[in-house]
C-alpha cells in the first residue's frame, strides 16, 4: 500500500472517520491503524477538518512548479550556440543521417 493518503482514501472516509473521532465514536488508536498515519500527522488533518470541514481535502497541494528550468537554461537548450564544437558534430552527424535516409 502507498504511502499516500490521497492514493489509499477517499476523501469522505476521513472525513468519516474524523467526524466520529469528534464526536468520540472511536478511538485514535483506530484511526492511525486504518489510515497508517502517525499522531502528528493526523493531528494535522484534524485541524485542517475542524478549520473548514465542507472543503476538507486530502489531495496533494504542490506549492511549487517541480518541473520548471531555469529561463537562461531552457534559452540554451532551445537556441544552443552555434559556434561551439558540439553544434558542429551535430550539424554533421545531421547530414550523416539524411544522406542514408535518401539514398
């Protein structure tokens, strides 16, 4: 099983299952079993639920672009120079291959 609450669980079973913590229906001890979390964690999502309990989510929030190259990076993978010796060895190896290509 995952890691990931989000992956394991919908959201309405914990929110089921915070619910009746609140309303001590069951124990803690139940809960971390079921959801495999530890206090902490699930004291964060005890205090996120009481916040706003109609928009409680467990989805994974990104609060970062994780894929984004830095803009002088990607100008040089999109334009790379055309003087250095790597520009050269493609040009040729370019001109290698279309000549198989057609002939």
């Amino acid at each position: 099983m995952s890691k990931q609450l989000h992956k394991n669980f919908i959201v309405g079973q914990v929110k089921s299952l915070l619910k009746s913590y609140l309303d001590k229906k069951i124990k803690i001890s139940y809960i971390l079993q079921m959801l495999r979390i530890k206090r902490s964690r699930f004291f964060e999502l005890l205090a996120k639920y009481r916040k706003d309990p109609d928009n409680f989510s467990i989805q994974y929030e990104r609060k970062t672009i994780n894929r984004k190259i830095d803009p002088d990076i990607e100008k040089n993978i999109v334009d790379p120079p055309r003087t250095s010796p790597w520009y050269s060895a493609l040009r040729v190896n370019k001109r290698a291959t279309d000549r198989k290509r057609f002939n």
